[in-house]
C-alpha cells in the first residue's frame, strides 16, 4: 500500500498527470526568469522531485545540476536537498540500495547542520526504503524518528504520512493494536487538513487492519467509507486495493454474487491502470475463489491469467534491471563529467594562482630593485612598498578563503573567527615591515640618492679644475 502514496514525496500532494505538467510548465517559467541562485537551485531540486515520477533520466540530470551547485556555493543544506532528491529517483526506479545510499549521506548532512525539515523528510525515506526490503522492524525504527521531528516542528503533513506508514508497516508485522492506533490517527490527521490521498487510503488499511482482527462487519464499514474517496481523486491503485478487500469479506461472508462483482472490479480497474501487482492479487483471488466453487473452468482461466501476469512481471523485472543498468552507467556518466568540470575549475584556479603568486612575487623583486636605484623618490619607495605589503597580506587570505570554507563548512562566525585569529598573529608582522619600508628603506634609498649626488658634484669639481689653472 505504501508504493500507492508516492511515499517518497510524502511532503507532496499526489499529482496527476495534467496537474504534474502544469506544475512543470510553472517551474520551468519561473526558472527561465530567476537569476538568483539559491532560488534557481530550489526550483531546479522541485522539478528534479516531479520528474522522479515520470522521466527519471531527466530528474536525475536536474538533481545532478542541484548537486553541483550546492557543492559550488559550498552551501551543505542545498547539497543535502540534492543527495535526498536522487534517492528518491533511485527508490521510483526500484534501485532500494542507492537510494538507501544517498538517503543516509542527506540524513548525516542535515544532523550536522542542523535542519530539522531534511532530517525529517530523510529518515522517513529510509523508512520506506526498509519498507520495500522487506524489513520492516527497520522501516518502523526510521519512520518513528520522523514522526518525532514532525511533532516536534509542528509538521502536519509529515505526521500524517508518517502516522499511516507506521500502520502500514505494523499490519505487515501483525502487530494490529498499533496499527490499528496509527492509522486510526492518520486517519483523523487527514480529515482535519484535507488530506483525501490519506484519507482514502487509512480507511482502506483499518478495513485490511479489521479483517486480520477478525472483525468484518467493522473492516467492510472502513472499505466502503474508502472507495469513494479514492474514486474521487481517481486512486487507481487504491481503489482495486479497496475492491479486493470487499470481495474478501463477502467471500467470508458466502455472497457470492458480491465476491465475484468486486474481485472482478479489483482486477479490471487495476488492468486498465497497469497496477501490475494488483492484478496478480486479483487474478490469485478469483482462481482460488472459483477452484473452492469447484468451477473448473473459470479458475483455469484465471490461473492462466495469474501465470501471464507472473510472466509478465518476470519480464517487466529483466527490463527494470536492464534500465537500472543503464540508469547506473549514465549516473557513472554524468559524475565523470562533474569530476571533470570540478577538475577543470580547479586547475583554472590553480593556474590563476599561480600567476597571482609570481605577480606578488615579482613585484616585490622590482621594488627592492627600486629602492637600491636612486630613480624613484622616496614617497614612491613608501607608496609602492605599502602596496606591495597590502598585495602579499591578500594574497595569503585569498589562498587561505577556500580551505578555511571547507574547515567551517562555510559557517560566516567560524570564518570570521578564524580569519581574526590570522590577522592577531600578522598585525605585528605587518607593522614591522611596514615600520622598516617607511623607515630603513626610504633612509637606504635617501642615503643612496645623496650618495649618488655627492658623486655627481665631485665629478663636476673634477671637470672645472684645469679651466682655473689656465
């Protein structure tokens, strides 16, 4: 049941396809016109989450791009949007291990920095990763976690579907006093804001719930209270849930006209919507229904039709790993790519660097040349060695800016800090040089100049002797 809700996006409302596009037309129109990045990047990571649903390769790419550019800015909660939005991609296509893998590095990033939304919407991810392994005292452990953060912040829609995802899990283990509980709250949750996707498919767990408990006249209240509601948001897969529970309780029930009409309906609705696993459910139904008949006939045929469906699956399965495979190789790819721009950027930086060293560099060289020469005065000498001592104290703060970024995870206070504690140690550096240029070098250099005067007289002296000889 839990697949039916779109879990993944369980802060979302469930949306259809004319709504889904609309949504994507909308994004795209704003994107097109934003030119700030952080808010580029939250509508980049947004149509990376709706693409997950139908065009994955594209969400992917979108995700990728988010990615990047949180590493760029060095902002650590943009790039744990990112990495939880590529597991959700991972966890549509079926590749639970990837998105288990990206899920716990989006979780460790918003424990350190802390944001209690991200953290929120991880671990309930990873309860529904755990869900769809099949281990379920797992998924219940991650979904609890959730639903303490989404008490604690107030989040309504997270309780909500964290609510009914631990019913979920709960009936799967057969621990139906707590299931029932959580998904009677889930139930209550929904009604107060509106939630018709939860709504519907709460009832249609407590009806499951009621049955296990062997309480039918309550279970098929919950199934008829369900239907409507999920013909009403037009829940294909909720609705042939909702049938096969109602045939099963008529069956229990021995109205066999009822148990036909709704183990029918469970089965076509579910066809015509391509709810694979529901249809294996229905076809199941039918065939041990009409072979306990003794109807020879009609459970062949729907033993038949339960062995297409198999076969079907079997082979829908070979596909999805073919495509996972693909999946993984343009993943691989788009990474290598990444690796390659970061590479690029990176030895670009280098390179300026560089230059920007040898610059520094050189010009001091030139400026102690300068000073021993008696061709600048001594208000350049003053001047230029300033400059020269501003150039070499920017320069180590401009090569030290990114491995400090990367120490404080970009925290402005730690880096300010830091950056304080830096310029206290070079304060008295700074005024030693600056007190030896202002002073010992423009003396030097008045020193050379007068020198350079003096033999410049002498010279001339020299010259004018032999005329007063004469």
């Amino acid at each position: 049941m839990r697949k039916l809700i779109l879990a993944v996006l369980s802060l979302f409302p469930v949306l259809n396809a004319s709504s889904q596009q609309s949504e994507i037309d909308s994004l795209n129109q704003l994107l097109s016109k934003e030119r700030k990045d952080s808010a580029r990047f939250e509508l980049i990571n947004e149509l990376g989450l709706i693409y997950a649903l139908s065009r994955p390769d594209t969400a992917l790419k979108l995700a990728q791009q988010a990615l990047d550019m949180g590493r760029k800015a060095g902002n650590r909660l943009q790039e744990a949007k990112a990495l939880n939005t590529i597991g959700n991609i991972f966890w549509t296509i079926g590749d639970n291990a990837k998105s288990l893998d990206y899920y716990l590095q989006a979780l460790k990033m918003a424990e350190e920095i802390p944001d209690d939304l991200l953290q929120g919407r991880a671990t309930s991810n990873l309860g529904n990763v755990y869900a769809a392994l099949g281990d379920e005292m797992k998924s219940v452990e991650y979904t609890k976690k959730s639903l303490v953060i989404w008490e604690k912040t107030n989040n309504l829609n997270g309780r909500c579907i964290s609510q009914l995802n631990l019913g979920d899990s709960y009936e799967k283990l057969n621990i139906l006093d707590s299931a029932r509980i959580y998904t009677t709250l889930a139930n209550d949750l929904s009604v107060k804001i509106k939630r018709l996707d939860v709504a519907a498919l709460s009832l249609c767990n407590l009806g499951n719930i009621y049955m296990k408990m062997k309480q039918p006249d309550i279970a098929i209240s919950y199934f008829r209270a369900s239907m409507p509601l999920c013909k009403q948001i037009d829940h294909v897969g909720g609705i042939s849930a909702v049938a096969i529970g109602m045939a099963d309780y008529f069956k229990l029930k021995g109205q066999h006209d009822s148990t036909e009409y709704y183990a029918k309906l469970s089965l076509n609705v579910a066809k015509n919507g391509g709810f694979m696993p529901e249809v294996l459910d229905a076809s199941s139904f039918l065939a041990n229904y009409y072979k306990e008949q003794r109807i020879i006939d009609s459970a062949f045929v729907y033993m038949q039709q339960m062995i297409a469906v198999k076969d079907t699956l079997f082979n829908e399965e070979k596909a999805r790993r073919v495509q996972l495979l693909n999946f993984e190789e343009a993943v691989r790819q788009q990474q290598l790519e990444s690796e390659r721009l970061a590479s690029d950027q990176e030895r670009k930086a280098n390179i300026q660097y560089a230059i920007i060293g040898i610059g520094v560099v050189s010009f001091l060289l030139i400026f102690l040349l300068l000073s021993r020469s008696v061709i600048v005065t001594e208000k350049w000498i003053r001047f230029l060695g300033i400059l020269g001592l501003l150039l070499f104290f920017e320069f180590i703060n401009l090569y030290l800016h990114p491995f400090l970024g990367n120490l404080t995870h970009h925290s402005p206070l730690l880096m300010l800090l830091i950056m304080v504690a830096i310029a206290s140690l070079l304060i008295p550096l700074h005024h030693r040089i600056e007190h030896y240029i202002t002073h010992k070098m423009t003396a030097k250099n008045r020193l050379l100049r007068l020198a350079a005067a003096q033999k410049t007289i002498a010279e001339l002296q020299v010259d004018e002797e032999p005329e007063h000889k004469e």
